[in-house]
C-alpha cells in the first residue's frame, strides 16, 4: 500500500484563476458571497477546451477543482480557525496543508465566454493564478445535503450555540455606579 502513496500523477491545469488576491490571506477561508467580487477562470488555449463549455452557462454555479499551488508541505494535524485552539486530523478539516493538495470550492457562475474560453466567476477563496484542474456543474439534487452530520464541527456550533456556562451579576452598589456612569459620563 506505501507503494501506491509513493506513486506521481501528472495533472495539466485547465486554466488559471484571475482573482487579483495575491496572498492566502487576502483569499479567506471560503468564499463571502456578500462581497460584490468578480473572478475570471481563463482556460488554456486549447480549441476543445471552447466546445467544452457547451451547455455549461444554464448552470448558477460550478464547483472548481484545483491545486494548492503555494503549499509545498503538509501536515498530518492542523488547527482550524474556529473553534477551540485543538488539533485535528488534516482530513477532517479543509486546510490547504494536505498530502495531496487538492481543493474544491463551489462559485457563482455568472457569464459563459467559450470563444475567449473564459469564466467569470462570483466570489471564491483562490489566489491570482492557481492553476484550475476541473470543473464541474452545481447539481442541487445531487450536492447539497444540509442535514448531513459535520463531526467536531457541528459540536462547535453547539457549544457557540449554548448559553454561557456562567452568569455575571453585579452586586446593587456596582450597578449604581454603573448607571452614575452612564449617566453623567455616556
């Protein structure tokens, strides 16, 4: 089994994303759909890339599949932004620290330009250049499963979903002086 991990694909990218993002920090961590953001995927100059794109504009979005380009390393455990400070499994997480750095992201589809064997895209979490591998249609019946259990995510939004394990109470001599303040002071 080490043996079949050792072995190397070879992947050609499709195209490249233009995003104007030029650090990982400038990407974020999914993509903000309240931010008027205009993407464009530019597809390699191949012509049967053109025909490829037939019958792809009726869709409102498309999934990316994409390479991780700026991450040479991984790591086995990483630590999610949210949540309390706790290692994870890399599999169990979306950081771009895996150990084949693929990513996935679904986007807004707004317009089709199959002659320049452009995309333009809504907001997305890549940076300027990382090279696109796929792409696929947003099939609603088939990608969308809002009961699906999230594992150590879903125990996370309860606990930020619980009331406070605490309550703070002020004693009438606090609060007095408290509404001194406010009063006279704002």
């Amino acid at each position: 089994a080490s043996d079949v991990y050792k072995r190397q694909l070879t992947l050609r990218p499709i195209g490249h994303i233009r995003t104007g993002k030029n650090v990982k920090f400038q990407a974020g961590h999914q993509p903000d759909e309240s931010l008027a953001e205009d993407n464009r995927l530019e597809l390699a100059s191949d012509a049967r890339l053109s025909l490829a794109l037939a019958d792809l504009a009726g869709f409102e979005r498309v999934w990316l599949v994409w390479w991780f380009h700026q991450n040479p390393n991984w790591r086995p455990q990483v630590i999610p932004p949210r949540g309390p400070q706790r290692r994870r499994g890399v599999f169990a997480t979306r950081s771009p620290h895996r150990p084949c750095p693929l990513g996935l992201t679904p986007v807004l589809l707004r317009r089709v330009d199959a002659d320049k064997r452009v995309l333009h895209l809504g907001p997305c979490d890549l940076v300027d250049g990382t090279p696109v591998l796929d792409l696929k249609p947003y099939v609603p019946a088939y990608d969308s499963f809002p009961s699906a259990r999230a594992g150590w995510i879903d125990e996370v939004d309860a606990a930020e979903a619980a009331p406070p394990p605490f309550a703070v109470v002020l004693a009438p001599l606090a609060e007095a002086q408290a509404a001194w303040l406010r009063e006279g002071w704002g």
